[in-house]
C-alpha cells in the first residue's frame, strides 16, 4: 500500500472536532475530501500527522491547545472605524457582536473574516484570530487513497 508523503495527492474522509467535541468540519457522511498534501488546505500540524500512513488507514489525533490553529494572539484584535466600513461596504450594514465580516486582502487577490467582540459608539472591535486557535482539537481521518 501506498503511505502518505510530503506533496501526496490523497482521498480521505476526516472530521474535525473542538474542545467541546461537536464537529465542526465532517466528510465522513458525505463525498471524500481530496487535496494536496503541504498546500495549505490543511492546517500544518494536521499534515504532519498523515504523513507516513497507508491508504485504508483509520486514525484519531488529539492535538493540543494552539497546535492546530495557533496561540492567540492579542494583536489580532483590532478596532476598525465603521465610518471605514461605510466607506469600503455597505452603508447600511448594521453589525453586532458574533457578526463574520470579510475583508479584502492588501493585493485584492483573496479575503480573511474578522469576528466583532464589541460594538463602540463609532468602531468596531474585530478578532482576527482563528476561531479555534488556542483551543484543542481531534482530528479524525479515514484515508481511502494516496497517489
């Protein structure tokens, strides 16, 4: 059988679940997920994971707190002024905590969200981290082929 490598082509099933153990990515009741290992499609500590395992293999990882998606990082809290989302969006956008909002990278070729955690008089405060950074995650993967 054919084991995973760095830059592996793969057919797999996985579920992603965090602390509290719901899902929240979950292929196993639908279409395989398929991608290029290394690409970015799955977080690094992820990757690291499958490499060496052999097609047919059924695995379960438990990855620390951060070890997926990060520490948090205070930095990535930011206030924006919503006279610069009316400038940039919508204007008539009402926004309230929980609320995603993307925004365009500096090159406009791709976008990132921002989560508001507060609401000001005249700015928005936005956490860029990822939602699940500093948090432990199981990773679960059934993978049905490696080319």
């Amino acid at each position: 059988m054919t084991a995973i490598q760095p830059g592996s082509f793969l057919t797999l099933h996985y579920r992603l679940a965090g602390p509290d153990g719901a899902s929240l990515v979950d292929t196993f009741d639908e279409q395989p997920a398929t991608l290029t290992l290394g690409t970015g499609e799955l977080a690094p500590a992820m990757e690291q994971r499958l490499i060496g395992l052999a097609e047919g293999t059924r695995q379960s990882f438990d990855l620390a707190a951060g070890e997926a998606f990060g520490h948090r990082n205070p930095a990535l809290l930011q206030r924006v002024k919503l006279s610069l989302l009316h400038e940039f969006g919508d204007p008539d956008t009402r926004y309230g905590v929980g609320d995603v909002v993307q925004f365009p990278t500096p090159d406009g070729a791709g976008a990132y969200a921002g989560v508001v955690r507060e609401v000001g008089t005249d700015w928005l405060l936005f956490d860029f981290n990822h939602p699940l950074a500093g948090q432990p995650v199981r990773f679960d993967v059934h993978v049905i082929g490696v080319l």
